[in-house]
C-alpha cells in the first residue's frame, strides 16, 4: 500500500477521533480501516447507479406512458402532474417546486444527508424530463395506467434503495405520523384521495378511476422492489427433538440455524419446562422439504411460519439450495 493511500485510510480511521501519526497505527488497523473504506464505496457507488436508474425508469413512465395520455399519479407526483395539465406550467419546474417544503420536511425528519440525496434526486429527474425525450408507447388507456405506474413506482423504489426519495409524500407522511400518532399508511391514503378527487373534478371521473389504476401499478411495483425479489420464510420450531431438527437443517437444507432457550406449557394447569427453540430463515421454495423433513423427526413438533421481507448478512444468500 502506498504511502498516499495508507493516509487516505488513516483520513478515514481518524474521522472524528482523535488525530494519530500514520506510525501509531497498527498493520491490523490500517487493513481493517482499509476493507471498510473499500465496502463505503462500493456502496455509494451502488446507491448512485440504483438513483440514476430509479430516475429514467421513473421519466420513461412518465414521458412514455402517462403525459401525453393526460394521467396522473398519487402523492407528490400526481400534484405536479395535475397542476401541469391545469395550469400549462413545465412538469420539470413543478417537480422540483412541489417537492421542495417535503424535502424541508425531510431535513428536519430524517436529517441532512437524506434531504440532500432526496433534492439531488429530484432535480435530476426533472432534468431527464426536461431534456431527455421518451417515445410514446401506447394509446390504450389500461397499458397506459398499469405500465406507467409499473414504471413510475420502480424508479421511485429504486431511487428508495438508493437511499433519496422522488416523491416527498412518504416525507410528509411520516411527519405527520409523529405529530399526529396516525400511521403512515392512513396519512397516504387520506393525501391520495384528495388528489384523486381534484383530479375527477377538474379532469374527468374517468381520467381519476384509470390514474386510481395507475397508482395501484406503482405502489405494489415500488413494494415488490424495496422488500426485494426474493420472498424468504423465517420458521420457529419447538420440539422435544430439537437437536435432530437442528442438524437436519445444517446438513440436509445446508441453511444457518439459530437457537434460543424458552418456556413451554399447556392450560393453566400445564407443566411448564424448559424448551430449545430453533428459528431458521429459508426460501419459498425450500419450505415444502422443510416440512417433510421435520414431519420424519417429529410430526408432533410446533412450526411458526412468517413472511420475511428480505434478508442481509448470514448463510442464505451465500449458499445455494441444497436438492435430493
């Protein structure tokens, strides 16, 4: 490592710390400063390529799809997009004008770093907007609704996973929720219904139900990519044979097990005893196997089941699934 570098890591190490000579610090130091150092970057450059992609996925929806078919969205979105229709303002500016008291929000909410992504976020689809020129696609008003939202909701997820916000709704949402001890589902829902209504108002019932669709589109398409592709299981056991069950799911479905004590009784009069409980995260497809290797254990045994959004760290996504 040169000399250079080896400043630039130690730069890093003593980030708000107390400042040391590049000779005080240790081999190990310098090359554990230096793997992290290296994973920070990767990981901005990450976030960047995930907000530039959430920036022309979401202008192709909007240019390609709903603009020239006069649809809108819900949130922050649809306000910019039913005031350009109405007042005949660029899309671009109103994009940018909308969102600026939610980014405000945001930096008083969710701090600095947050709102400067989110800002820089925005700015660059109004810029891609402006200046980068989607074909349209369709004229059929239900491709128009489903595909427009479809594209609209992953650039925003997208942008999400990237660490920045497109549309300061979800800012608002959340501030709101804290002042007002109301969820931030409900605070969407209630901000979308004022949308839609302005736009059957001033647009058309019709031109409100097809954007209603539309926004639909983008919601679940936006969830699909924040709780990520792959759709795991995280599965509780209890069993008088939880040792067995426990290599048997190391062994057989080569997948990391966790293991914790607890307590165990039946009725008000039920002997309470001491159990081992097992919990192991496994994919959709692994759970049938699963089931049928425990039922040759302990067809007795007592399984929880629940969804788990996504996984970080750990055995499964490092190890491929083990088949018969």
């Amino acid at each position: 490592m040169n000399t250079l570098y080896k400043r630039i890591v130690v730069s890093y190490i003593s980030s708000g710390k107390r400042k040391k000579k590049l000779s005080e610090y240790s081999s190990y130091e310098i090359a554990k400063a230096q793997k992290q150092l290296r994973k920070n970057i990767l990981r901005t450059i990450r976030n960047i390529l995930l907000v530039i992609a959430g920036i022309f996925s979401a202008a192709f929806g909007l240019e390609s799809f709903l603009l020239p078919n006069n649809f809108i969205d819900g949130g922050a979105t649809g306000i910019s997009l039913l005031t350009a229709e109405l007042s005949g303002i660029s899309l671009s500016v109103l994009l940018v004008a909308v969102n600026i008291p939610f980014v405000f929000l945001g930096y008083k909410t969710l701090g600095k770093t947050f709102a400067i992504k989110t800002m820089l976020a925005i700015i660059g689809l109004a810029v891609v907007v402006a200046f980068v020129h989607f074909p349209e696609i369709t004229k059929d008003t239900l491709l128009v609704a489903v595909f427009g939202g479809f594209f609209l909701g992953a650039g925003i997820g997208l942008s999400m996973r990237g660490g920045a916000v497109m549309d300061g709704t979800e800012v608002l949402a959340i501030f709101l929720s804290r002042k007002a001890k109301t969820s931030i589902g409900d605070i969407i829902i209630i901000i979308n219904i004022i949308v839609f209504s302005f736009a059957a108002y001033f647009l058309s019932i019709e031109t409100a139900l097809y954007s209603m669709i539309t926004y639909l589109a983008a919601s679940r398409t936006l969830d699909f990519v924040i709780e990520g592709i792959e759709e795991y299981m995280g599965i509780t056991i209890i069993s008088i044979h939880s040792e067995k069950i426990k290599n048997m799911i190391a062994d057989v479905m080569g997948r990391g097990v966790t293991v914790y004590m607890g307590k165990g009784g039946i009725g008000k009069a039920g002997e309470v005893k001491e159990r081992d409980i097992i919990y192991t995260v496994i994919t959709r497809l692994e759970l049938s196997k699963l089931s049928a290797e425990i039922d040759k254990i302990d067809s007795d045994a007592f399984i929880v089941m629940n969804s788990v959004k996504d996984t970080k760290g750990g055995m499964i996504k490092k190890r491929p699934m083990k088949h018969d």
